[in-house]
C-alpha cells in the first residue's frame, strides 16, 4: 500500500444497535466467546463489560453471565456504547504524520514526547495531541494508541482512528503480527546477530526498573548488526514481544546496553577517544533508541502497510562521528 498524506477525516456516527443469531457451530459455546465471534469489531473484554452492564441481550432477557452457554437459533443483541474520553483535553501539538487514512494513522514521534498522561506528566503527550488532530479519537481507548514508546525514544507508532481499528490492531498486536524494526547504538562491540530471549519483570529491589527475572513474562529481541565502530555497535532490532523497556532491558542484560540510557546503562565511556567526542558519548541526552519501520496488515482492507522513519539528527550525528573516529583508528567496520 503506497503511503500519502491525506486530511483528518470527520468523526464516526454513533454505532448502531446490533443484531445475530447464533448459529449451529457455535451452540454450547460461552456467550462471551460466541459474542466476539458475532461482533467481531468489538474485544472479547470489551463485550464482556457489556455484558456486565446489560447492553447485551439473548432472546429479549439481559444476560447475567459471560460464562452462560448459547443455543442455536438464540437471537443476540447488542447496544455498543461509545466511551469518550473527557478527563483528557485535546491539545493542539505538531505531529508528525507519516501516514493516515480514515481508519490508522501513523506517527513519527520526537524523542521527549510522553505517548500518554501518566504519574509524572499530565499534559502534553502524544494522546493530547491526538485528540485535538483527530477528535473522533476520543471515542477509542487511550485516543487510538495500542503500543507505546518511552518517551525518550524516537520513531513510528500505529494509532486507531476508529473503534473498529482499534479492536483489528489489538488483536493483531497480541499475535505478534506486526513487524516493529529499531536503531539501537549501545556500548561495545558485538560479533555477530542473534535472539534474545529472557523474561522481562519488575526489577526486585528497584521498582521503577524492569529486569529479566525468573518469573518475568517472556519477551523475545532479534537483532543484528548495522555497522561495528572501535567500541561500540549500531544495531538493528526487531521485536517479537512488547515488554515494557523491552530493548533497552534485554541488552543491558547482555552487557551491551544503549548509550544514553539513564536507567540501564552506567553512563561510563569505556575506550579511548578524544574529549569531545567522550564527553557527548557521556552526555547524550537520551536512550539512542529509535523505531525505525512498522508493517502490519491493514484492518480494513488486509493490505500489506510499510512505514519508517529516518535516523533523527542527534542520533545520525553521533553515528558519523563514532564512523570517523573508527576510520582513523582503523577499526572493524
């Protein structure tokens, strides 16, 4: 699929009142697992909260259970209703769109940009500004984000314009069926590619810090190797898992972490090189982590989605002067 920009397209109607009859296969199932099925633009979890509420009917009667089994021929109906986000205000902040259409966009977030409000930062982010670009977004979880970057990171996230989108990427995420690839600079030189795969859990003396822990949930990094400098290695990395910090965790472990991570990594030069070059090597302002491509599948249409996002400038910068610094010393390249 060619990638363009286009204008934000209007906010969707309200959705209508629905309506299925379960058919034979489906007899005995559960009713939640038969509604998803049925209304497949909606989550599991998300009907099952209806069912809850009563908005979803069998035979005319609330049901009272998501556990309950359905029969053939039991007539289903449903009332979506549309949550929109009020707490969070829509703010008019420069986005970078590198795709949209009336269903995804795809954004080049800046390195300093917190994808949404949290704890430490109420305003601002990358969800406030979503809001005010595409309003119709606040009738979807979160304004549409179903994946996030650290607010240090650079590069290309997906965002669901619509509620039906978001359900498709949703789903798509958990299958591990879209392709995230990263530019990764870290410390030390590694011979060659490879996979790691190491559980990523709540660091257990530090609980802002995430580790690779024992009971952890299993998260998986492919990478390869881009260009090798006198002491330090530009990495491709593609993620098969989303841990948070998942990166950035899974080469502090292998003892190569990212240069800038103020979390991760000791900020120590290791290696000689002249004072200038050490001293923004020491002083780089962030994790030099960037999201470089995205493909996935589109949710309306199937079709094969690409983008990327160039290597953005304080990143390229310390790359060419690692390059020149190697050249001189005659180092592997």
């Amino acid at each position: 699929m060619d990638l363009k920009r286009t204008r934000s397209i209007a906010e969707d109607p309200t959705p209508p009142v629905l309506t299925a009859a379960v058919p034979a296969e489906l007899h005995g199932t559960r009713l939640d697992a038969a509604a998803a099925r049925l209304f497949p633009d909606y989550s599991r979890a998300r009907l099952q909260a209806w069912i809850e509420e009563g908005r979803l009917t069998v035979n005319g009667a609330a049901a009272p259970r998501s556990r309950d089994p359905v029969r053939t021929g039991d007539r289903l109906e449903l009332e979506p209703v549309v949550e929109v986000e009020h707490a969070i205000m829509a703010q008019d902040i420069p986005l970078d769109v590198v795709y949209e259409d009336r269903h995804i966009a795809i954004v080049n977030k800046p390195a300093g940009l917190t994808v949404h409000p949290g704890a430490g930062q109420s305003d601002r982010t990358l969800q406030n500004a979503l809001l005010h670009r595409y309003p119709q977004t606040a009738k979807v979880p979160r304004a549409g984000i179903i994946h996030r970057l650290d607010k240090d990171t650079s590069g290309i996230l997906v965002v669901a314009l619509t509620l039906k989108a978001h359900t498709r990427l949703v789903e798509t995420l958990a299958a591990r069926e879209i392709r995230r690839e990263y530019d990764a600079l870290v410390a030390g030189v590694l011979p060659a590619g490879g996979t790691i795969e190491a559980p990523i859990g709540r660091h257990p003396h530090d609980r802002i810090k995430m580790a690779v822990v024992d009971d952890g949930r299993p998260a998986v990094t492919h990478y390869r190797v881009i260009e090798r400098f006198t002491h330090h290695t530009l990495l491709s990395v593609r993620l098969e898992t989303g841990r948070t910090h998942q990166i950035r965790v899974h080469l502090a472990h292998m003892k190569h972490p990212i240069v800038g991570d103020a979390v991760y990594s000791d900020r120590n030069v290791r290696g000689q090189f002249p004072e200038p070059l050490r001293q923004k090597l020491k002083t780089f302002p962030r994790q030099a982590l960037h999201a470089r491509e995205l493909e996935l599948a589109h949710p309306a249409t199937g079709k094969t989605v690409h983008a990327s996002a160039p290597m953005p400038a304080d990143m390229r910068e310390l790359v060419v002067e690692l390059r020149q610094h190697a050249a001189q010393g005659g180092a592997r390249r």
